[in-house]
C-alpha cells in the first residue's frame, strides 16, 4: 500500500529527505557516496574503500566517522570495524546513477552524479576484482582444509558474487576482462550449492556469445559452468537437463586440445563427470563412457571403458601438486560408484545379460576405492569432513544396501522365485550394517560443513532411514527362521523402522524448506516414506499407517503430475498402487475415515481419467 499526502508519496518523500542529506555533503564525498552506494561491497570496511575508490586511508576514515554517519550503519556481519549503507540511501543512489532527472535532484547533486558516472565502470571492475579475487583465495587455500568455515565465508560473499557476475556483462570492453571472467566463473563451481544456477548459467550464456568462435577456451570454460550449474528437471528448456547436456558436450570439445593447463583439464574433466551426472538422469547406461573417460583423463591413460578399480592405486595424481585435481578424481570415482549402483535399477537393456549383482559388486569396489583414496588426502592437508569424503561414504553406503537387496531376494531361477539361504542372510545383515555405518558418517561430515538445515544433510537423513528400513525388514525375515528369537527380533525391526519413519520425516521437512513444496525431491521423499508406512501396515499390524501412506502417495501424484510426462511410470506406478492400498483398507478404517477416504477414491478416478 502506498500512502498519499500532499499529492506525494511517502516514497518520494524519503528520497526527498535523502537528497537534502546528501546536498550537505561537498562534491568530492558526495561523489564517492555514490561510487560507494553503487559499487562497493554490501558490507565493507576502509581498505575496501581504499582498494576499490582510489582514496587514502585518511579519506576512507573521514568519510565513515565524520561525513557519513547519518547515511552508513555499523554491520555487526564479518566483525568489527565493518559498515553497510542505509538501504534508502543505497536505493536512492542507484535511482541517481540509473537516470537522475527522475528524483529532480539539484545541480550540485546532478554534477556529482555525471562525475561518478565517469568512474563507475572502473570502480566495478575493482569490486568484481576483490570479489574475485576473495573467492579464489576461499576455494584454493581454504576449501580443502576447512570446508566449513569455506562455505560460511562464500555465505556472506553470495550477494557480491552475483553482483559481481552482472557487473562484469555491463562492462564496456569484454575482451579486457576476459581473465578475471573466467576466474569469476571457474570459482564458482566450488561452491555451486550456494549461488543461483539461472543467474550463473545466464552469465555463462552472455560470454559465449561474445567468444564463440574465436576463443575455444574461454567459450569452453563459459559452457562448463554452465553445465556444472544444471538444474536436475526434463522439462525445463532453458536450465535443464537436456541444454545443460549440450553444453557439457560442447565444453568437452572446446577444452580437448587445451588441457596441458591444469585449471582447463580440471574443468574438462568437471564437464565428463557432469555429463555422466546428467545423462544418468536421463538415461543410465549412457552415464558410465564420461565418467570413466573423466578417470582417463586425469590419469592420463587410454582405454578408458578398460578401467578396473584394480588399476587404480591409492597414490593415484601423486605427481599432480594440486589438491583439488585429486578432490575431483575423487569425486568422479564416488560418482561412478553411484551410477553402476544406479544402472540396473532404472532400465535393463535387454541385449545386456550383465546380472545386477555385478553391477552392483564393481560399484562397491569403486566406492570403498573413492573412500581409501580420499582419506588417503586427508594426511595432506584435506579435511576428514569434506563433502567429498562424505559423497564416497555415501556412494558406497547404497552399493552395499543394494547387494543386500539381492542377498534377501536372489533372482528367480527358470521364473521361480529362489529363497534366500541362511548365509546369504547373514551377509545382507553385514552389508547392511556397513551402509548404515557409512551413510551415518556422510550425515556426519555433512551436518559438520552444511548444518541440519540444508539439502545434503536431508540426503544422508533420508538414506539413514532408508538404512534402518531395510534392517527392519531384513529382522522381519530373520524372526520366520529362528522362532525361539522371533519376539525380540519383531520388537528391534519395529524400533528400527520407527526410527526410519523419523528420519524421512526430518529429510522430508527440511526438502520442503530449502527446495519448495513441489520439488522432485519432496516426491521422493513421500514416496519412500509412504513405502516405509505401508511396510509398517502390512508387516507389523500398524493399520493406521495404511491411510497415512495413502495420502504421501496423494501427495507424490500431486507433484509429479506437475513434473512428469502423462503415461510416465512416475505417475502411473504411484496411482496403481495408491488404487490397490485403497481396497486393502478394513471395514473401521473405510468408517472412521469415511470422508478422506471417499475423497481419496474420486482423486483417483479423477487421476486415471487424466492419465
């Protein structure tokens, strides 16, 4: 609402009341206000003043304590000493420097405003400069050793980060800034999880159209980034999967003949192992050629498809003195762990007769290799926390939890359904103690760097929950064959799987708050836990989580009905099943919830029409 008085609004009256302020300023501290105002860091102290004005420290000094004190604040964030300017002030300012003529300022604020345009670019240059500059210093001398204090510190620098990245389009000779552009960007990647991705990706897009065609390394470094920075959805034309695939592609072309640079083979190789994270989102088996060419090529060896985690030994890279050229491979190697775990799971081929259990088996391999192999660094100077390490952990974690799957359930053999022995129990039980070890770990480190409340977190959360469900149900198994143990097994599988229930709770909760009710993740999540409530239904006489789980299923429909083609199996699988747990409610359920119920079946029918 906007209030009239006088014919004005309260607005204008306030930049009224700010420029009689700034009248009383002379022009030389008028003008750096505005410089100030338009271009220096969101908070900043003197020597910020000092790099990126021009002006002594004396100035700097006069200019917080004496001049401006009715127009800067003292910012208790990044410690003492620290200032930020008024937001009125700053929102008048860059209405000034926009197109004065709007607030009818006077001449002498009109002549300040022409002088600082004048060196506004320059002035913003230096910013992006110290932004940079900052942001690089984060990710190569703190990023390894100290993740934690690395991502709080990129935190605080979010704003300047992406105002600096908007600064650098605006900028009058593109060529001039070419070097502090690709810095800009390649630092980004660090902490991919902390910035927009449309905002990077827009900014990749810009400078490929200025480069295209005659500069191959700054074009393929722009179509990196931008591939690094893919938004995890189909549908999405501009950000997602299938642009962002493109660019991966192109960048893996544009570097090829460049990468006796170190900061271009590092990207190279980002752009494989985002490939093979895009493409296994897409379609798995095209996940493994990038990933495994991504190995190749910081080891510098052929054959790539030939890798074995037998011909990887742990001082893999040791001649290589950048640590974060052995944090990627270690990366590529959790990666490639977690796309063969993946593999069978989605899609079959049917000329590929490779069982599942192989897989599964070689993935386990290279994700105990990516864990060894890390920790291996952490006696160089990487931290025992890093996301990294925490990725290889959980990598491994789902390898193990899927062998243990086809420990409790073998394949069927001539069409019949084999029973699992004894021994193949106590294996799955082994296997599935190790993943819950291991994904307990990766929440570990991950609360460590990122706190509770963040999307990584939730991930480890969810898989512990998965952990505890399919220890539950492996108890359930177990208490069939050993009757004089079956009670107290039935009573430790079903404080498992609550335990399990409370942990996709949380993951659930923190999705919804960090990435939107409607996101893919928060599908998933409901889908796991309307599993978990309907094994807790079915296999421990919980009836009451029948309709709980009917209405996560809703909820999965929902989201995915936004999100999926019509006929995909994401929608189709869900609504079958939420049809069949329908008609498996009992008589007092159908009347104590007569209402949700009725409601539940016209959705439905309703769903199906659509579908």
């Amino acid at each position: 609402e906007t209030h009239h008085r006088s014919g004005m609004t309260v607005t204008q009256e306030w930049y009224r009341a700010v420029l009689k302020t700034l009248e009383q300023l002379g022009p030389e501290d008028l003008k750096n206000l505005l410089l100030m105002a338009d271009a220096l860091p969101r908070v900043f102290d003197t020597s910020d003043m000092v790099k990126m004005l021009g002006v002594s420290d004396w100035t700097a000094k006069n200019l917080l304590k004496q001049k401006l004190t009715k127009l800067c604040i003292t910012s208790e964030e990044g410690g003492a000493g620290k200032f930020a300017i008024d937001s009125l002030v700053q929102d008048t300012v860059r209405l000034l420097m926009e197109d004065y003529a709007i607030l009818e300022p006077s001449k002498i604020v009109q002549a300040a405003v022409v002088a600082a345009q004048k060196q506004r670019e320059q002035v913003r240059l230096r910013f992006c400069q110290h932004v940079v500059e900052n942001v690089l210093s984060i990710a190569w001398n703190s990023y390894p050793a100290d993740p934690k204090g690395s991502y709080g510190k990129v935190k605080l620098e979010k704003d300047n980060i992406e105002q600096a990245l908007l600064f650098l389009q605006q900028a009058s000779d593109k060529t001039a800034i070419r070097p502090l552009v690709l810095a800009a960007l390649s630092c980004t990647t660090y902490f991919a999880a902390a910035l927009e991705p449309q905002l990077v990706q827009n900014c990749c897009r810009f400078f490929v159209a200025e480069w295209a065609g005659h500069d191959h390394v700054a074009s393929g470094t722009c179509k990196a980034v931008q591939a690094i920075f893919w938004i995890d959805d189909k549908k999405d034309e501009k950000y997602g999967c299938s642009p962002s695939l493109k660019a991966a592609k192109e960048a893996i072309a544009l570097l090829a003949d460049h990468v006796e640079d170190e900061e271009v083979l590092l990207l190279r190789a980002a752009a494989l192992r985002t490939m093979g994270a895009i493409e296994r989102s897409i379609n798995a088996y095209k996940s493994l050629p990038p990933l495994k060419s991504a190995l190749a090529l910081l080891k510098g060896v052929g054959c790539p498809q030939d890798i074995q985690p037998d011909d990887l030994s742990l001082e893999d890279l040791a001649d290589k003195k950048s640590m974060h050229l052995k944090l990627e491979y270690g990366q590529i190697l959790a990666e490639l762990s977690g796309a063969l775990d993946y593999l069978p799971d989605l899609e079959k081929l049917p000329d590929d007769p490779t069982p599942a259990e192989t897989y599964k088996t070689l993935g386990m391999q290279f994700g105990s290799h990516a864990v060894s192999y890390l920790q291996g660094l952490t006696c160089k100077g990487l931290s025992e926390h890093h996301p990294t390490i925490a990725l290889s952990y959980e990598a491994w974690g789902y390898n193990l939890r899927s062998l243990a799957a086809i420990k409790k359930s073998p394949p069927k053999q001539d069409g019949v359904q084999v029973e699992p022995s004894t021994n193949d129990l106590d294996q799955a039980k082994i296997w599935l103690e190790q993943a819950r070890d291991n994904h307990n770990t990766a929440l570990k480190y991950r609360e460590h760097v990122f706190g509770m409340r963040h999307t990584a977190t939730a991930l480890s959360i969810n898989q512990m929950g998965l952990c505890k469900q399919d220890m539950g149900l492996l108890h359930l198994m177990l208490a069939q064959r050993e009757p004089e143990q079956a009670e107290q097994l039935k009573q430790e599988a079903e404080k498992m799987m609550l335990e399990a229930e409370r942990d996709i709770e949380l993951s659930l909760d923190i999705r919804r708050e960090c990435k939107g009710p409607k996101d893919t993740l928060v599908a998933n999540t409901y889908w796991n836990l309307s599993q978990l409530r309907l094994h807790m239904a079915n296999l421990l006489g919980q009836l009451g989580q029948r309709v709980r789980a009917l209405e996560d299923m809703r909820q999965v429909l929902t989201i995915r009905r936004i999100r999926e083609k019509v006929g995909s199996d994401k929608l189709t699988k869900p609504l079958d099943t939420l049809a069949i747990e329908l008609g498996k409610l009992s008589e007092h359920q159908v009347q104590q919830e007569a209402g949700r119920i009725e409601e539940l079946h016209r959705y439905v029918a309703k769903m199906k029409t659509s579908v």
